[in-house]
C-alpha cells in the first residue's frame, strides 16, 4: 500500500487513505464483516420497501412509531447481550431476568405503595444482584456461561411466578412508570434532539480523526466522513418528521438512542470497553497483558442483567401489567438476534453497540410486517430463526474470510 508523509510530524509514513478507501479495499471490508452496520441498512431498506409494496399501512408515520416504541425494550436488553457476545459468551437469561425485574417493580409499586422511582431502582438492583450472581460462578467457579445462565432462566422464571402469585398479572397505574412508553415530546423538542445527535455524531468523528491523524493512522478523506453526516443527518431528520407527524418524539426512543450511544462510548473510548474487546478477542492474551479478565467477565454479565431489567420495566410501561408471560415467549431469541444480525460476532472481540439497535430495528421490522400481513405464528417463528441463521454464516464466512486474510 502506498505510504505519505504524516501530515503532523512530517516523518513516519502512513498508509495512502485514498488506497485505504479505495472501492476494492471497502468491498474486501464489507466482505470481512468489518462494514457491518452499511449491509444492515441496506437490509432495512429492502425489509421496507418489500413490506410497503404488501402493506400500505407499513410506512405510516402511525405503524413506524408505535415499530420505534415497541423495539426499545428489546432493543436495551440487545445492548447488554451486545457485551457479552464482545467476550464471546451467551447470556441465555436476560429474557426471564427483564421478566422477574418488572414483576418487582410492578408489585412494589401497586401492593406495598412504592412510588414510581423507588420501585423502578428496585427492578434495576435486581438485575444488579442477578448479574453479581450469574458472574460469579462464571468467572470463580469457572462453569460455562451457557450452563449458568440457562439454570438462571429456569430459576428467574420460577421467581417470576412467585412474585406474581396467584393473580398471575398485576395492572400498572403509575403515572411515571407509564410515562417512560407513553410520553412524547413537541415538534421543537424533536429537532433540537436531532440537531444535538448530528452534532454529537460530528464531534466523536472530527475527534476520531483528529486522534487517528495524531496516531500517525490512516483517516478517511474529508468527503467521506461529509457523506457520512449528510446520510446519518438525513436519517435522523426523517426520523424525526416521521415522529412529529403522529404524536412527537416518544421518550422511549430517546432512552433507547441515549443508552446506545452512551454504551457505544463505553466500547470504543474507554479503558473498560477496550478490554471487553481484548478478552473477547483473546482471553490469553488479554490475561499476559495484564488485564483482569475474571473482573471483566464479572462486569460485563453484570450490566447484561442490569439492561435486561431496564428493559423489562420498558415493557412493563408499554403494556401497562406484568404477568406470567413477561420476558418469555421469542424475547430471548429477539434479544440476541438482533446484535448478530446486524454484524456482531459470535466469535467475540468485533461489534458494535449499535448492532443493538440496528439489529432490533431489522428484527422489529420483520414481526411488525408479518403481524400486519396477519402471518401465523408458525410462520413468523421460521422466518425469524431463517433470518438469525443467514446472519449467523454471513458472520461464520466473514470470519473465514479474514483469516484467510490472515487477519485473524
């Protein structure tokens, strides 16, 4: 690859960017798993397109809202099992956790006269001591995550049912628990919360680029970090229209962006994330460089169980009641789905927070058109595992396509 000067200390040569960006270096990336979010997008325009041309109620600004504040619970549990697949694990509780979190909450607040946010913490402290538990015999005991978190889904689901007693559903009245789901904010509000994100999104790459200049790396040409904004610009101000055109900016969406560009941060930016990626990639490694691995290992599971009663009490405030059924039914399958779906590896070590909820949103999609096309359940469960088994060999020869790179 042809080398320049860099462009700071006018002495260690980097890569040419224009090479670096050039069509045939992008496709052998797209190939290799590393453009992941370009070919998730691609899908969700053709998972539109196909069902707008079946549906004509499927682009409304109605369905397309109510799609957006359906996918937030899922799409936060999502950014939870999102770090534990960076490790390479599987959290097979995270669907019963969310369940037993709310149930909680749910009857702290309407039998023992919790107020709204007291009962909320209370859910989230559960998912924190769940997590602690899960954890710890994963990392000191050295028992496979797999086996923990598959007798915790048995476990979690039979305090679920305990807290709920023999009712088996308790109704939510609660003014600020309802409000996380049903509140929504006026047009103004909407685009100044655009206008900061298109911001925000600018700054971190001007940062990245900045950093990665100083760094003596390649750095993509101005034209493509300005077609970038343009699109995720665009995006969101369609968004946002979209939004403002039936009943504003729903607060779920809000939480939902929020924690994904907050986590996205932790991933990328922070010394905790880099070593989720390290551990991912190579405990071994990890371990000889001096990171504590069993720590990471503990924390990681711990903020899955924490984000899995977030998004169970995100539920709860959508449906109004927690029941037996909470956190059960393809909960579990959604919440993993989406991330693979949207480019996170199996593997561990590669992926982005932001799979959560491109990944949801693809997941979303798909059950929404086919509960408007009144598809059978039989139906939607096969089409759904046939979408999460083409994005798991998509993922399988990707990775095989690095290594024969000699990536790997």
């Amino acid at each position: 690859m042809p080398e320049t000067t860099h462009p700071v200390t006018g002495g260690s040569p980097i890569p040419d960017a224009a090479v670096a960006f050039s069509p045939k270096v992008l496709w052998r990336r797209l190939l290799q798993g590393e453009l992941g979010s370009v070919r998730v997008m691609l899908g969700i325009a053709i998972i539109w397109t196909i069902f707008a041309i079946l549906n004509d109620r499927f682009l409304t600004s109605q369905n397309l809202t109510n799609l957006f504040v359906a996918i937030a619970a899922v799409g936060t549990i999502s950014i939870g099992v999102v770090f534990v697949l960076l490790l390479g694990e599987i959290d097979l509780s995270v669907g019963t956790v969310s369940g037993v979190s709310a149930a909680v909450m749910a009857v702290l607040n309407t039998q023992h006269g919790w107020g709204g946010w007291p009962a909320i913490a209370a859910a989230l402290a559960v998912g924190i001591v769940i997590g602690l538990l899960q954890g710890a015999f994963i990392t000191f005991f050295g028992i496979p995550a797999f086996v923990v978190t598959l007798a915790g889904q048995l476990i979690w689901l039979g305090l679920l049912l305990k807290v709920l007693g023999s009712t088996g559903t308790v109704n939510i009245n609660d003014d600020t628990i309802l409000s996380l789901a049903g509140t929504t904010y006026s047009d103004l509000v909407g685009w100044i919360v655009g206008a900061i994100i298109v911001a925000g999104f600018l700054g971190l790459n001007l940062l990245r680029r900045r950093t990665r200049t100083r760094g003596g790396l390649v750095v993509e040409p101005a034209l493509v970090l300005g077609v970038k904004v343009a699109l995720v610009a665009a995006a969101i101000a369609a968004a946002i229209a979209l939004f403002n055109d039936f009943r504003g900016l729903p607060l779920a969406v809000v939480i939902l962006v929020g924690l994904v560009v907050l986590f996205e941060f932790i991933v990328k930016r922070t010394t905790f994330g880099r070593h989720v990626l390290a551990v991912g990639g190579n405990a071994e490694a990890a371990r000889r460089a001096g990171i504590k691995v069993q720590r990471t290992r503990l924390l990681v599971f711990t903020l899955a169980s924490t984000l899995a009663a977030a998004g169970g009490v995100l539920a709860a405030s959508r449906l109004f009641a927690v029941s037996q059924s909470s956190g059960q039914s393809d909960l579990l399958l959604l919440a993993i789905a989406g991330p693979v779906i949207a480019g996170t590896s199996l593997f561990g070590g590669r992926g982005s927070v932001w799979s959560a909820l491109l990944g949801a949103i693809v997941i979303g999609s798909i059950s929404n058109g086919m509960d408007l096309l009144a598809v059978t359940s039989d139906r939607k469960y096969m089409i759904t595992g046939g979408v999460l088994m083409l994005a798991v060999t998509i993922d399988a020869l990707a990775q095989r396509q690095r290594r024969g790179a000699g990536r790997v």
